[in-house]
C-alpha cells in the first residue's frame, strides 16, 4: 500500500491490478470525480490516467505486476477528452470508431459514466468480436450500467449476439446488421436514453471503410467519436459533420495478437463455465445455417453416381431443390455443380472443436459452446457447453456454427472460414 499526497492538477498513470482509495481530496478518473471515501479498481494489465482534481491525499493498493508513474505534464490528453467529452449531449446513439489500442472501450465506459451522471438511462454496445470488454468473445454483447465503471469489463452484458469469428473481415455484412439489431433493441425495448456503441478496431483496409461507412449508415449515430493516431479514420468519416475527433492515450498499453489471443481463449473457458456435455437432436435443435439433414435423403444407387460425380466418397447426402447437401469423405468445404444440381461438399469431421452459439428465438445467444461429435444416422450432435445452457435449453431453437477451431482447453486451433461457401450457397 502506497500513500501519496497529490497536488491539484497531478496527473499519474496507473497500471493495474490496483485500487485507488480517495482519502482526502477529489480524483477524477474515467469521466467522474471520484471524492473521499470512494474507491475505484484498475484492473490487471490495464492502464488508467487518474487526475487530482483538488490537493489529495491517495491510497493506492498495488497488486501484483501494478505500476504508478506520475505524468510529466503535458504528457496526458485526460484534460483533452474530458473537455470534448463532457460537451457532447450523450442522448442517443454515440459511435466509436478506431484502431487497436487506441482507448476505445475506455471511452466507451467514460461516455456510460457521464451519460449515467446526467441521469440517462445508459446502454453499452460492445460490437468488438475480437477483444469483447462485456460479452463473450466473438460476439456483439449488450449492457446497461448502472454505476461508475473504470473498464467496461466490470459490467455484464444481458444480451449477447453471436457473430461466429474473432474479427469481422469475411463476416461484416451480417455485422453490419447485428449492430443494428442491437442498438433498436437498446432504444426501443429497453428505452435508454443513450446507446453507445463500440467496435473493433479493423478501419484500415478498404473493406473496412465500406464496413464502418454501412454502419454509420444503418445506425445513425447522433454523434461519432473518432480515436485517430494521424489521419487514418479521415476515409470513414469523409462527408459527416457529427464527428468528435480524439487523440489516443500516448502511454497506452499495446497488447500483441498472442496477448489478444490469450485473451479470449481465457474468454472462452470464463463463458463454457461450469462445462457439461450436452446431447441434442438435431430434428429438435437444427443448425442455424446449414440445413443438413433436411429435404430427401440421397441413398443407394443415386448416392453412389453423385459421388462418382463429385469424385469423393459420401456419407450422407440430402437434397432440397436443386441443391445436395453432402457429407464427403474430403478435407475442405467445396461447392460442386453436377447436372442441374448445386453440390455442398461438406468435410466429414467438421464439426471437432467447432465453436458455436446456442440461440433463441429472437436470435439472441443462450450460450456458447463446442461441437465434440457428430452422430450422421442419429442426427445427434455432442456439444461442450456451460450447465446455464442446459438448464435454458428450452429457449434454443437452432445452433449457429461458428468459424473458429478451439481444442480441449479452449486454444484457437485455427479459422474455418470453408464454412461460409455453404453458407453463401
Ligand atoms: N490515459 C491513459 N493512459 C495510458 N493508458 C491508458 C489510458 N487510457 C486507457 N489506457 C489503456 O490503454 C489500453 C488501450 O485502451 P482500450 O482498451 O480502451 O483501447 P481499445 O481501443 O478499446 O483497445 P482494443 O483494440 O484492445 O479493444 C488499455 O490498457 C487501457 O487501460
Ligand atoms: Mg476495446
């Protein structure tokens, strides 16, 4: 424990785990003053800028790993985020764009905090697949805070979106509709005042600009708050005048793709948590997008000329219109035209270590979980999953195949992107 006097105007940068006990004094910290007697929590490996708003008195408990360093000044651009921040009218939608590492969730939850201040009603759209702060990694996750929070992390989302990948490259139409999705949800069944919106950091490439601009589009933000390093943003925001522009924390904690990685396997395990396995018939719970087993099973003779058709061996094959969904003895996913007939060609095996999501009627997630087995005759599936999900499994009502390999303990083994060709088909 390390107590400091700070002078009014101090700023100090704080990596956690710790916890800031105001003794004497105000701190502010994340949008909020902080006064005696309160208590706030940097969590572990993450980075906080906190200012003495008057002559302090501070105690500072420093776990393992934490560190304290006292900001030269004109070194911090906390003063320059809160004036522009605490200008902004949060009712509405706000959106918040930028790359990595720039401080987006940590704007995020300053906004939530001031929103909450003001007396709004607040909710807190997390749209980063990747690097999820409130839900499940590869989601888009909804929260409503309802006190002061340092890091988005401390609050717990009520709704979770499945988005099937840890970054949106190949996926971001259906992002683009989640998103939406999940901002009218906030306004119109839960009624907030103010939406916030976060999202990934991918902004570079061009697809990504088309991405972020169809976004911006659909959802309409009321105001965009815009994290740029230089200039990179300028092709998204080109033409929009409801733009807040932000320099990025200069001391920010980069994290590497490992520690990112690291990350949301920890995520993984944090959310399939307590695991059970779990037997589900598919004629009751079917996949969400891939109607395997559905239509005319395809036997005997007919099965054995498509095969000789697609030159591989089948297991299973239905036909539904002039498309066959195939079960084939091949490694990759494959779309094949034989006659008038369109041939999904689907891997044998597919489903080992396939991550999924288990979701309701409304399309929202019950839970997560991993395909272990895949009985072709009984049409059964053994799926790797939390004990929460068991006991809801009356509100799933399909199963979406991800597009992630996890093993045993949860390690991302590698991306099954094969599975979209179907899903296009
Ligand atoms: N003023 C600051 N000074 C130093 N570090 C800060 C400051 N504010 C936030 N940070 C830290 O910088 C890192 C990046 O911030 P944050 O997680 O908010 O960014 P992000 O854009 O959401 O990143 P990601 O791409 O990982 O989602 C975090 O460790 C955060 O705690
Ligand atoms: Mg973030």
């Amino acid at each position: 424990m390390t107590i400091r006097v700070l002078k009014a105007g101090d700023i100090y940068r704080i990596e956690g785990p710790a916890k800031v006990v105001v003794r004497r004094g105000q701190i502010y910290a994340t949008g909020v003053t902080y006064t005696e007697g309160q208590v706030f929590t940097v969590l572990r490996a993450r980075r906080l800028a906190i200012k003495a708003v008057s002559d302090a008195e501070v105690e500072f408990v420093l776990g393992p790993g934490a560190l304290l360093e006292k900001a030269a000044p004109g070194e911090e651009i906390i003063d320059e985020w809160e004036r522009h921040l605490s200008a902004l009218d949060p009712r509405g939608v706000v959106l918040i764009l930028g790359m990595m590492d720039v401080g987006k969730s940590t704007v995020a939850a300053m906004l939530g905090n001031k929103a909450l201040a003001k007396g709004y009603k607040v909710a807190i759209i997390d749209a980063d697949v990747g690097q999820n702060d409130l839900g499940p990694p590869t989601t888009i996750s909804l929260a409503r805070p309802t006190r002061y929070v340092t890091h988005l992390r401390q609050l717990v989302a009520e709704k979770s979106i499945f988005l099937q990948a840890t970054s949106l490259e190949r996926i971001w139409p259906r992002a683009v509709e989640k998103i939406t999705v999940a901002t009218e949800y906030a306004k119109n069944r839960w009624k907030v005042d103010t939406v916030i919106v976060n999202t990934d950091g991918w902004v570079l490439d061009e697809e990504a600009v088309v991405f972020k601009r169809q976004l911006i589009e659909r959802i309409k933000p009321t105001v965009i708050v815009a994290i740029q390093v230089e200039n990179e943003l300028a092709p998204i925001l080109n033409g929009y005048g409801n733009v807040i522009v932000l320099p990025p924390p200069p001391y920010a904690k980069k994290r590497t793709r490992e520690d990112r990685k690291i990350h949301r396997e920890m995520g993984y395990g944090r959310y399939i948590f307590p695991p059970i396995e779990l037997a589900v018939s598919l004629d009751k719970i079917p996949f969400c997008n891939l109607p395997l087993f559905q239509g005319v099973e395809i036997s005997g003779d007919m099965r054995r000329m498509l095969a000789k058709a697609i030159g591989m061996s089948i297991i299973k094959a239905y036909q539904q219109g002039a498309r066959v969904y195939a079960v084939v003895n091949s490694d990759s996913w494959m779309l094949k035209k034989v006659g008038g007939f369109q041939v999904v060609c689907i891997p044998l095996d597919f489903e080992k270590g396939l991550l999924v999501g288990l979701e309701d009627r409304e399309g929202f997630l019950v839970g997560l979980g991993v395909l272990k087995k895949l009985y072709l005759d009984r049409r059964r599936a053994v799926i790797y999953t939390s004990a929460e999900v068991e006991k809801r499994i009356g509100d799933v009502s399909c199963i979406r195949l991800g597009l992630v390999r996890l093993d045993d303990s949860f390690n991302e083994v590698e991306k099954v992107p094969g599975l979209l060709r179907a899903e296009l088909a």
